[in-house]
C-alpha cells in the first residue's frame, strides 16, 4: 500500500492506494475507486 488519500466515508480513517488499483480504508476494509473520491472533492 501507498501514501494515504482521503478518508473513508464510513469511519473517517486514512484510505490507502491498493495494488488492485483502488483504494482501500484498512480500519473497516472498504474498497473505494479512484471515481468516488472524485466526486467527494467536488
């Protein structure tokens, strides 16, 4: 896993770059494309 990016909608941690291409809260293993941050930022 990679530097984190954003957090997780469901429980505020860090997300982390998968190597699936991804990313992924390692606090409760939700999985979010790199599509839904980006519509978070706007």
């Amino acid at each position: 896993m990679e530097h984190p990016y954003g957090r997780c909608q469901h429980c505020g941690e860090r997300l982390y770059a998968h190597i699936e291409g991804d990313y992924q809260c390692v606090n409760c293993d939700r999985r979010y494309t790199e599509a839904d941050l980006e519509t978070r930022a706007v």
